[in-house]
C-alpha cells in the first residue's frame, strides 16, 4: 500500500518549490532534550513535544515534515543502549509525524472533513493548501565499513530495519540523509528502496578545496550516479554549509543526473557567543539565499537543516514563486 | 635510491598495509608496512630509524590531506599501515630502544558519542611518533584528570561535533585547570574555531590533525 503513487510524485515534482522543514534537535532541545541523550528517544518518552515541532513545521508551510528517527538505526541506537527498541522507535517517529500533518490538515481546511482519505493523500492534499506529506529521516550508522567496524550487511539489515520501521508508521516517503560514504548511502538507499516508498538520498558536502566533497571525498556527480543506480527517486544535499554553498552544488547534481534535487542547507555556520551557540543567518536572509536553489539551480525540494526552525520554513514558504 | 626505509615511508604515504592488501591497486602484490617493517629489524636498521622512515610518510600524508588533496580514506589507510608496521617496533619501545616524543590524550567530551574525527586524530598523532591514550567518546572531565596524573607532561586533546556538546569542552577546560593551571589542552572538531579555543581558554586549535601535530612538535623541541 504505497500511499505517494509514481504519478503523485510526479505531479508533486513539476511544482517546485517544494517545501520541506527545518531542524527538529533544537525545537527538542527548547524544550528540554539534553545533550548526550538520543532525541530518537523522545518518541516514546516525550510525545507531545515531538508532535509539537512536526506541528509547528506544517503550520510555517512545510508540504512535506520528516520524522524524529535520524539516529533511528539499530548501529546508532545501540550506543544509548536502545538498539532493540529500533523499531517502535521509528514507527512511533512515522506516526507523531503523521499525526502532525493530519491536524495540519484538520485545522487548515475546512471542508476536507477530518478523514486524510477523504480529502486524499499526496499532491491533492498539497494542491489544495493544507496538510502535509511525511517522509521518515534516516541518517548514517556513525560506522565506518572501511575499518571494519560494522559489515555491509549489519548495515543493510539495521537500515532496512528502520525503512521498514518507518512505513508501518505511515511514512508516505523515505529520506536518507548526511551521508558521507558513498557505500553506506547506496546500502541505505537499497535497503529503503525495497520498502516500495519513494526515496530520496542525501549527502553532506563539506570538505575539498571548494566545500563540494564529502569527508569521504565523494562529489556530487559521483553521488548523483550511484544513488540513481541504487533506485533513488531524488538526490541531494543536507547540512554542512550554508545557503551560498549550494547553489554549486545544485549545478553540479543538475548536471548529473535528471532525478529532482533535494536541498536542506545549514543557516550558515554556528558562532559561539556567551557560552550559547547562535546561528547569525536571519529567516529573510536564509529564504533570499534558497530561492536560487529552484530558481537558477533547478532544485525540487527545499528546506534548511542545523540552525533553521519554523521562522525560516515560513519565510521560505511565503510567496516562494514571486 | 630506493633504500628498504625509503620504500616504507611510501607504504605509509599510500597506504600500503601488507602484501595481500589490495589498496592501492598499483602496488598490488608488493611488500608492505607490515612486511618491510620486520626486514628493516631483521636487517639491523635502528628502531629510532624506521620510526622516523614511517613518521616521513605520515607527514606527506597529513600534509596533502590538509591541502584538500587527498580525503578521509586514504588517511585511513595510511593510518591503518602505519599499525601495521608498529606492532613490530612495539617491543623496541617497551625496552627504551626507540622512544615516543611524548603522550597525547585525547577523548570526545561528555555528552557527545561522535567518534571519526577524534579517530582520525588520534591515529594521526600516534603515527607521527607520540603515545596516543584515547579515552573514547562520552568522556566526563574526571577521566582526563585521572590520566593527566598517570602521564606527567602530556597534552589533553578535546573533540566534539556538536554545537550543542561543544559546551561541555568549556566545562572540561574548567574543571581540568582547577587542578591543573598550566595543563596544555587542545580542541578540534567541526564546530570548534580559533575565536571559540579562546572563549574557552584551550592553548591550540586546529582545524586538521596535521596542525595538532606540528603543536604537538614545537612543544616537544
């Protein structure tokens, strides 16, 4: 039961801007989430407040939330000692999300009814203003293959575990993100493409001369090939730098492939000021530096990532075509 | 001339583990780290001697690594023959007859179970001659001060990658200079800069392992 069809994706693909969210650790952690403990976690000890930052994230505009599961595999869990609630962890996560589009969609239209199936799933829904689409966040291992610390198939096994964690929740999309090895973002795309969901693959370019390669040294076009080969159905970049530095990387996936483009840059870089960590980058400033992405970079998806919050979904999604 | 030491130095710089190893493909099915290292013994070359033959590589390596030369695996892999190849000279060092140039430890601050960076630190530093103590991820303050005591003179080494565990470097700074005041202490990881070591009273930042080395060397000369 594939919630988001080929043709709604398709449809949904042929407006862009799509708009995405923003961060979800620093709405958590404003309402008390401390460092050092899994925000994953939160699903199933602090539901109200997770469902509240999904909420928040429809009501600034997002067509499309994520879920609180980036750290949801069994390899990352394990360092909280949570690896065998992996999976009511990331289903928990696909629902709160759901939930919070849902009431989205209750409090926005009017007539719609209080039934997602009445007012039907996917691009209807977003044609007519309201509610949102969840794709489930799932985020790297921490491990690396290369040294030997986890196989390639305790890999596939804990990524598939949590895509398919995921979709019973209810996710109508899978997004893999912040990747930094190539072979660990085909084996999570493998893994989430066998859910039957659309699936988006991500990774964070912030090393190389010009910011555009992975700490690994992967670059855009390399990424863009191998991640349509493993079945994705969009392909981008997340996190690492701010606004500026995407636009190059916008370029050189368009030139790559012609899956559309999923962005999620950082409000900049943090600076560090009176024991706080602060992000200087304005809403205005960050929506006028995004816009580029879609409209000279032939970008899909937009959001932001380390630094944003609703303000800044909302300063994207208003008036993003004028 | 293509001595046996000059031919380990460029195991470390490529990263040649031992002979089976397949990477890199073009010195496939040639001695390695692991292989030249015993026959340099074998042949009577000082133990001083191959270390520094294997610190020469290591050096090349962190140097195109921080020209953004080369990435992340390859340092690895250089990393991974430099291990290879100590594990030899291990026995040489336990005796007196090669010496380290002194202790770093090094640990990913309270809060914070991010571990590559500091890794690839960690592992750096050792190839290039020092004892690396690596206390692993999560560490609380106490643990470095109770390690600070087992190896008078050595340098404290902070990572996180955090904005959010990035703090607790401050507390750590704080709690360690309580006892210590003159304790060295350096700090690296993606969110960490120059302004913010100064903040928080740290002697050095760098944003590469091969920075911390060349501190680590203008301390140790």
């Amino acid at each position: 039961m594939t919630r988001l069809s080929r043709k709604d994706w398709l449809v949904l693909c042929s407006r862009p801007p799509v708009i995405l969210d923003g961060a979800w650790g620093s709405l958590l952690q404003q309402r008390g989430l401390s460092a050092g403990t899994a925000p994953e976690s939160w699903n199933l000890s602090h539901p109200d407040d997770v469902l509240a930052a999904g909420e928040a994230y429809v009501q600034a505009g997002s067509q499309i939330i994520l879920t609180n599961t980036f750290g949801g595999n069994r390899i990352s869990l394990a360092r909280h000692g949570l690896a065998d609630q992996a999976a009511v962890i990331n289903r928990t996560g696909a629902e709160l999300s759901r939930q919070a589009a849902d009431a989205g969609l209750s409090r926005q239209s009017v007539d719609a009814g209080p039934s997602r199936q009445a007012a039907g799933a996917g691009p209807s829904r977003q044609a007519a203003g309201s509610g949102a689409l969840v794709f489930g966040s799932i985020g790297p291992t921490g491990a690396m293959l290369m040294m030997g610390e986890v196989t390639a198939a305790q890999m596939s096994e804990a990524y598939g575990e949590q895509a398919e964690a995921l979709k019973d929740g209810g996710a109508d999309g899978l997004v893999i993100e912040t990747m930094a090895d190539l072979e660990e973002a085909v084996i999570a795309t493998r893994a989430a493409v066998s859910t039957g969901l659309p699936v988006v693959s991500c990774m964070v370019f912030d090393s190389g001369p010009n910011n555009d390669h992975t700490m690994m040294g992967v670059a855009p076009a390399q990424a863009a090939e191998a991640l349509e080969d493993a079945g994705a159905w969009a392909v981008g970049a997340n996190c690492g730098r701010g606004p500026e530095d995407f636009l190059p990387l916008c370029r050189a996936f368009r030139a790559a492939t012609r899956l559309p483009l999923w962005m999620k840059p950082n409000a900049g870089l943090p600076e560090f000021e009176e024991g706080k960590t602060v992000y200087r980058m304005t809403a205005e400033q960050f929506a006028g530096l995004v816009r580029p992405l879609w409209e000279q970079g032939g970008a899909t998806f937009v959001g932001g990532c380390c630094g944003s919050n609703p303000a800044f979904i909302q300063a994207l999604a208003t008036n993003p075509s004028e | 001339m293509d001595t046996i030491l000059n031919k380990l130095t460029r195991c470390i710089e490529f990263g040649k583990t031992d002979k089976a190893a397949a990477w890199p493909p073009d010195m496939k099915d040639q001695d390695g780290a692991d292989e030249l290292a015993l026959r340099a013994l074998e042949e009577g070359h000082p133990p001083d001697q191959i270390l520094d033959a294997l610190i020469a590589g290591m050096e090349v390596v962190g140097r195109k690594f921080s020209e953004n030369k080369i990435f992340v695996p390859q340092m690895l892999m250089s990393a991974k023959a430099m291990k290879a190849a100590m594990t030899h000279l291990k026995p040489a060092f336990e005796s007196g007859a090669a010496k380290r140039k002194g202790t770093f430890v090094i640990g990913t601050v309270q809060g914070d179970l991010h571990d590559i960076g500091k890794n690839i630190v960690a592992m750096y530093i050792e190839g290039s001659g020092y004892e690396v103590v690596d206390l692993g991820v999560d560490v609380k303050p106490e643990q470095f001060l109770v390690e600070i005591d087992k190896h008078p003179g050595c340098v404290v080494g902070l990572s996180a990658l955090l904005t959010t565990t990035m703090i607790n470097m401050k507390r750590t700074v704080d709690v360690i200079r309580e006892t210590h005041p003159k304790q060295v202490i350096c700090v690296g990881g993606a969110p960490v800069s120059e302004k913010f070591c100064r903040e928080i009273s740290a002697d050095f930042y760098s944003p590469d392992p091969q920075g911390a080395v060349a501190f680590l060397n203008r301390l140790a000369s």
